[in-house]
C-alpha cells in the first residue's frame, strides 16, 4: 500500500474519532443545561418529582446511540471515499504500467531493428564491394559473365539503398512532428497517379490495382501526407497480396465523410495480430521483412496521418480477403 493511502487512512480514522468526542461534548453540555439549571425549572413546572431522574437516564442514552450514530456514519463515509480513491489510484497506476510496457516494447524493437539494420547493412556492402573489385581486377572477362556480375552488384546496391532509406524512416519517426496543410483534394485522381506509381512493382508479379471512385469526388485534408496514408497502405498490400491478384480500392462518401477501402487477397491477418499491426515497429511477418516488410512503420505513420485529420484507420481479415479502411470525417 503507498503511503499515500496510509495518511488517507489515518485522517479518516482520527475524522471519527473527532466526530465521537466533538458529539460526546455536544451531549455533555446538553445533558449539563437541561439536567442542570433549564431542566431544574422546567422540572418545577411540568415534571412530577417520581420521574426528574429518568430524564437525566434518557438524555444520557439518547446522547450514546446519537454519538455511536454520527461516529458510524463518518466511519462509512471515510471508507466509501478510501473505496473509491483506491480503485482510481488501481486504475491510473494500471494505465501507468501499460503505457509503460508499451514504451519498452516500442524500444526494444526499435533497438532490434536498429541492430538488423546495422547488421544487414554490411552483407550488401560487402557483397558490392566484391563483386566490384572482380570486376576491376579481371577486366577479360567474357560479356555474359560480366553482365551477370554487373546485375547482382545492382541488385544488392538497391537492397542497400532499401536498408538505408528504412534506417532514415526510423529518425525521420523519431523526430518528425505533424504538421497540416489542408487543401482541397481531387481523391480519384490522386488514387489513380498512386496505382500508376506502383504499376512496376506489380507487373512482375501480374498483380493490378483497380480504383473504383466517382469522377469528381474531393477530400479536404494535407495532400502529401495522406498520399503517404495511401502508398503505406498500398505497399503493404503489394508486399503480401498473391501473384495474379488484383487490389482494389473503393471510395465512399457522404454528408458525414469519406471512406477509402482498400482490399488485396492474400494470407490472412490473424485476429490477435490485427490489433497490434499499427504499433510503431512493429513487422507482420519479420521472416520476410528483408524481402517485402520494412521496419514497421509504414502502417503506424498512416495511423497518425489519418488520427491527424480527425479520422480513424482499421483493418479487418479472413481467408477471403483483407480490407484496410480509412475514414476522413467532413470537415465542419
């Protein structure tokens, strides 16, 4: 128990005890008016000599039962007020341990992806550097072999180029603070240049995207953050959809504001794991995280984003499909 609660406790017992005395006091001088001097001459004129004792009796232990009354009722005060301060006090200090855990978590994965990080930075480097100096060392070589040679040096230059980029998406997180530049926004518009960018990186693979929203249709909010909202999004589902699939994304609105779903087939989100996808650093799948996840912040910063603008970001799942939903409310 905190000490807090100690002088808590202390001051409603030494509450009652001034109750008890202070009533006890109050009796006492009552019983010395009326059963003195008061009671005396009221006794001359209204009460017969045979009962002017059991008055003083009856006085006395009406004063008893009205001081045990009043110490009893201060005792059941003080411990319904102890009651209740005490489930605040479990409740702030559970809220306490949680958003602490929280924050040991974040950096202890924070701390693991840095240590990743700073790992696979060098087996890219080094492979570079490799295939580089056989290139410079041997300069007969036939075509075909340095063709081969050249392609994994580009190959493993890019996979360095990701590394890095994602390294400086974890400062860029840890220092960045949100800032809003709303404007008017044609969202079929920006939709589509968005599926036109990702059109490379899903024609290996035979994946398309197909946008389904009204001709005209606009959203007021910051431009470039929520076409960062929408890449994250969409990154996510080129990463883990199936090959020979198609991703789509469908755009509703009304008087109370709009709502972009966007759904890709693929492994479904296990439920347990659907409410923490959205925790800074955390990776779906970190097996496959150097080949198609990042650091884990992609769908934490589209969170922010979008609660930024008043709105809300969720994601339901089932071996049919998986569906990430942002809603932007009207603006007022």
């Amino acid at each position: 128990m905190r000490n807090e609660e100690h002088v808590f406790l202390r001051k409603c017992v030494m509450i009652a005890v001034i109750a008890m005395a202070a009533t006890l006091v109050v009796v006492w001088v009552l019983d010395t008016m009326f059963n003195g001097t008061l009671l005396n001459f009221f006794s001359m004129l209204f009460i017969t000599p045979s009962i002017r004792g059991s008055v003083r009796t009856s006085l006395l232990g009406y004063g008893i039962v009205l001081m045990l009354f009043v110490s009893l009722v201060c005792v059941v005060v003080a411990y319904r007020t102890y009651i209740s301060q005490h489930a605040l006090y479990v409740e702030a200090k559970a809220e306490a341990d949680r958003a602490k855990a929280l924050a040991e978590t974040e950096a202890q994965r924070k701390s693991d992806l840095i240590t990743y990080l700073a790992h696979d930075l060098r087996t890219p480097l080094a492979s570079v550097i490799a295939y580089l100096s056989l290139l410079d060392e041997s300069p007969d070589l036939a075509p075909d072999q340095r063709a081969r040679f050249v392609g994994v040096t580009l190959d493993k230059a890019n996979r360095l180029e990701r590394l890095i980029d994602e390294l400086f998406e974890i400062i860029r997180f840890s220092l960045q603070s949100i800032t809003m530049n709303e404007e008017r926004i044609s969202l079929r518009f920006m939709l589509e240049q968005l599926a036109d960018e990702f059109y490379p990186i899903l024609l290996p693979h035979s994946k398309t995207i197909r946008v389904s929203c009204e001709e005209g249709l606009t959203l007021r909010g910051d431009s470039d953050k929520l076409a960062r909202v929408f890449n994250n999004i969409l990154k996510n589902a080129s990463a883990y959809s199936y090959d020979n699939t198609q991703i789509t994304i469908t755009v509703h609105q009304n008087e109370d504001g709009t709502e972009i779903h966007f759904e890709n087939h693929g492994d479904p989100i296990p439920r347990h794991k659907q409410d923490v996808i959205f925790e800074k650093f955390y990776r779906l799948d970190a097996s496959r995280a150097s080949k198609t996840g990042g650091v884990g912040l992609g769908l934490a910063i589209a969170k922010e984003i979008v609660e930024a603008h008043g709105g809300s970001i969720s994601v339901n799942s089932d071996a049919a499909s998986t569906v990430f939903t942002v809603v932007i409310p009207a603006s007022q």
